[in-house]
C-alpha cells in the first residue's frame, strides 16, 4: 500500500526533502515508517524520540494500523480546508501570510460587554542568545495547525469562562519587529481572560505544528522547540522497539 510522509522543520534537512510516497505492506503500522527512515539516516534515528505523528492531521501513537492512502506527518518540536480558516465560535482563528492586523484583530472580537481584553502579541525580535536575528521564517503544518488553533479557542472558553477567543498565527518571512502570532481574549474579568490568554500561547508553543528558522548574518538555524508533551509525543511506542512479527 502506499502511505504519503510529510516532514516539516529541521526534519526536511535531515531527509533531504519535504515529502514523498511510500511503499509498505498491508496492515504496515506507524512504527514501521518510523525504521524505514532510521534504517537510512542515523541522524534521525536520534531525533525520534522528541518527535509527535500525525495521521491524516490527527495526532497518532507509534501502534497505529495504516490504510492505502493514508499521510503520516513526522512533527519535530515546534517552534514556540485552506490555509485560512475561522472558527464559528467568537473570534477568529486563522493562518496568515501577510502583515496581522492587531488593532482590528482585537477591534473585531471586543464588545461593550466586556469587562477585559487581553492580548499577547508575539513579536519578532532582533537577537537570538546574543546573535544579531536579521529575520525569521515559519513553516507550518497548515492544516492540522489551523485544527489545533480551533481546539485551543474552543477549549479556553470551556475551561475558563471567557466569551470570546482569537488565535492568529503567521507563516513566511517576518522582519524584525513584526507580529508572528496575535491572541485576544475577551471575558467578564480581567482574572480569567488573563489565564485563557497564558494557557493558549503556552499550549500552542508545544502543540500546534508551526516551526520557524531563524537567520543571521553568519548562516541559519532551526529554532529549538520545547518538548511535545509526554501524551503526543509517540504514544504508544518509538522506533527503538521492533515491529511485531507478521
């Protein structure tokens, strides 16, 4: 059968392209695309466990039963329908490839009800542990980032009572000083806007695929993520472990 792999970050350097099609034998598991690749390349073999699978844009453990056609994405840590999309909920959630417009972003989702808007404007910053940044490049998983960015907004207004959620997020080259993710969160009081606005960036830094390459004067590199967390990242076995005999 054949499974389409995609690879996304530092992942794309290590196996020297962006995505291909392989062929595995039927009843073939999440596991075995795993040796395919460390069986050919020792410098991923060393990044499996850090890494989290996506099976057709859903989070996947390592013992998952693959189907023809299926696409395995292999997500290295991340950086802390179409490639837009907007939640039906209030506010918006999207993925962008021009400027964000923060003001109207935020002028969109207030309303006189409101008694707090909080809002976490990432920026894009000019050093990277005392190199000169001359500008950044993000990268995303779009799909299933833009699906991970829905659940965020949904689950902070059900865990801490706010009314309203918007989580953009933009792809491409940034230069310094320009917005990279913009979150507002709209609520009664300032004290439950202020924690759905700390839980959604923190939790999208660790879950939401979208990383970013930093460049300077003297080259380029991909920026360190923090971990997946331990329940996405290969649940359900790694690569070090040998497929059950067929």
């Amino acid at each position: 059968m054949k499974i389409g792999v995609l690879f996304f970050g530092v992942l794309k350097e290590v196996i020297g392209r962006s995505s291909e099609t392989v062929d595995l034998p039927e009843g073939a598991r999440v596991r075995e695309v795993l040796f395919y690749y460390a069986r050919g390349a020792p410098r991923f073999e060393a990044m499996v466990p850090s890494l989290a699978i996506s099976v057709n844009q859903e989070y996947s453990g390592a013992d998952r039963a693959l189907c023809d056609g299926d696409e395995v994405g292999l997500l290295p840590p991340v950086s802390g329908g179409s490639a837009q999309g907007e939640s039906e909920l209030p506010g918006e959630v999207k993925i962008v490839h021009e400027r964000i417009d923060s003001e109207a972003v935020v002028g969109r989702l207030k309303l006189p009800a409101d008694g707090a808007a909080v809002i976490f404007d990432g920026v894009v910053r000019d050093n990277t542990r005392g190199r000169r940044t001359l500008y950044l490049d993000y990268e995303a998983y779009e799909a299933m980032a833009l699906k991970q960015m829905e659940s965020l907004a949904v689950e902070a207004r059900a865990n801490f009572a706010v009314r309203g959620v918007s989580i953009v997020h933009r792809l491409g080259r940034l230069e310094i000083g320009e917005t990279s993710v913009l979150i507002v969160v709209a609520a009664a009081h300032r004290g439950a806007a202020f924690e759905a606005c700390r839980w959604i960036i923190d939790t999208l830094k660790k879950t939401v695929p979208i990383w970013k390459k930093e460049y300077f004067e003297d080259g380029a590199v991909w920026a360190d993520g923090e971990a997946f967390p331990e329940e996405i990242r290969l649940p359900g076995g790694t690569a070090g472990e040998q497929p059950a005999s067929k």
